[in-house]
C-alpha cells in the first residue's frame, strides 16, 4: 500500500516537473518554432506605428515588420495590445517575444531588453492648436502639456520639472521648476489630442512621426513644431526589443529589417500608413 502511494506521488511530482519546467514558454527561436506562433506586444493607440484600423483589427508599420518577421521564422504572429507602460515588463516576464511599439531605444530601457537596429529616426514635436506656434520648450513652461506617459515625451518633459542632465553630462535647473507647467499623462496619445481640441491642455508632447499623422487625422490641430531646447532638436529611434540577452532572434529581426530597407519594402510600409486615416 505504501508503495503504491509513493508511485501515484512520484507521478504526480514530476508530472508537475514536466509542467512548470518542460512545459513554460520560452522565448528563443526553438521554442517559438515549437510554439507555431510568435508573440508580439505593442500599444495600438498610437498611428502609424500601431493603430487599430476601421476594421478593429492591430494595423501600422509594426505591425506589418512583424508580419515579415513572423514569415522569416515560418510561425503565426500572435499581436498583443497592451498598454505603453506593460511592453517592457511583458519582455522581461516573458510573455512577449518581442515588442514593436514604434518604441526609443533609450540607456535606461537598455538596461533592461535588448534593442535591435533603428528602423525610423524621428523628433520630438509640440502640438498645438492653430497659431499658437510652440516650439521652444521654454515656451511651454507655465502651460498645460499632454504626454503618453512612460513615453520619452514624458522623460523629456518631466526631467524640466526638476534638474536636467544634458548631453555634455552638466546639470542645469529644469526650465518647468517653479513655473506652475503641469505635465497630463494619458494612457495613449489619442485621448491627448481629444483634450486638446476641448481646451483642457495647451500642447501634446509626442514624436513627430505620430505627431504627422495626427494632425492628418485631426484637421482643428494643425501646428506641429519640432521641440527645441536651446537652439537643439530632441532626434530618437524607433526599435524592436527583445528579452535581454536573446541574440538569436534578435539577429533574425536585424536581418528582416535590414532586408525591408534594402529593398524599399520599409519605405512602402512607411508610406501605407503614414497618413493612414484611423477613427477615433
Ligand atoms: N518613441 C516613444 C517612446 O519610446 C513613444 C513610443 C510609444 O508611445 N509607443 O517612448
């Protein structure tokens, strides 16, 4: 008797084995071949990257690299839309194979995924309502500023509250200390734009590939400013991550994208969504 219920214990322990260990999803290329389906997280507020389009259904520019890498790999892409501020985390926990979120290959993030090769350079830029023409960052002090929070708008505005580090590695006072700015964060860009056309914030804070196709989507927003600090732009990357330390599809997502651009194929996709007219 006692022997029988060792056995049933035995097999139910290392089926349990098999379960939690065998059995978790794993993120390298093997397992995702295994799987059938490659998992892709983004944040689908945020035109032309990733949008939802009038079919309801994930469309932009990340989606349609994903698509090319999800081909290259010979699996089924698995689109995941989440919120900005769980991309990096979904990476990290691994849940999402890759993120593609028109997302900034930033030190801080670095730290924590691996990023490929830049597929789009972009600005950051200030929107506004007609004739009110921001541009310097300093002009926005004492105003109200709508940013995507988590997003480098957001970095970027809110190192103003306090001290600033710039690029030489000096520190200056930020230009919002003591000057009453208030900073909006919102989940997604697009309830920014719906606050600036009601009057509730001065300018939305947001990169100038977004930036361009929102004002194509909204015809009341049409100034658009690349942000100046001092006479200098805010220039920033848009890249795939991947969970650090995950070469192996990380170098397969290098390739793909390097293809794209070899062959025109990115231009195109920039170009089928740039002003790609979404509802919202
Ligand atoms: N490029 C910006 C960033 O990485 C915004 C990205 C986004 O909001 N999807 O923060």
């Amino acid at each position: 008797m006692k022997k029988i219920i060792k056995l049933i214990l035995l097999v139910v322990v290392s089926s349990f084995l098999i379960t939690s260990c065998g059995g978790k999803a794993g993120n390298s290329l093997t397992d995702i071949k295994e799987r059938g389906n490659i998992v892709m997280y983004t944040e689908a507020g945020f035109p032309p990257f990733a949008y939802r389009g009038n079919a309801g259904s994930v469309e932009g520019i990340d989606m349609d690299i994903s698509l090319e890498i999800a081909k290259e790999i010979g699996v089924a892409l698995n689109t995941q839309d989440v919120k900005f501020t769980s991309l990096i985390p979904s990476l990290t926990g691994g849940k999402a194979d890759f993120v593609a979120a028109g997302m900034t290959n930033t030190e801080e993030r670095s730290k924590t995924v691996d990023f490929s090769n830049d597929y789009l350079v972009a600005y950051q830029s200030v929107l506004s309502l007609e004739g009110k023409g921001y541009q310097k960052i300093s002009e926005l002090a004492d105003k109200k500023i709508g940013v995507q929070t988590g997003s480098t708008s957001d970095i970027i505005v809110s190192a103003e509250a306090k001290k600033v580090k710039l690029e030489d590695g000096t520190t200056v006072d930020g230009i919002f200390e003591n000057t009453g700015t208030e900073i909006k964060r919102y989940e997604t860009v697009l309830e920014a734009v719906q606050d600036l056309k009601n009057g509730r914030i001065d300018a939305i804070v947001v990169g100038s590939i977004v930036g361009d196709n929102l004002i194509s989507n909204n015809p009341d927003i049409n100034d658009e400013k690349l942000l100046d600090r001092d006479g200098k732009e805010y220039s920033e990357s848009n890249a795939i991550a991947v969970k650090k330390g995950n070469t192996e599809l990380l170098n397969l997502i290098n390739k793909v994208l390097a293809r794209l651009e070899e062959t025109g194929k990115l231009d195109e996709i920039y170009k089928k969504h740039a002003e790609s007219i979404i509802k919202n």
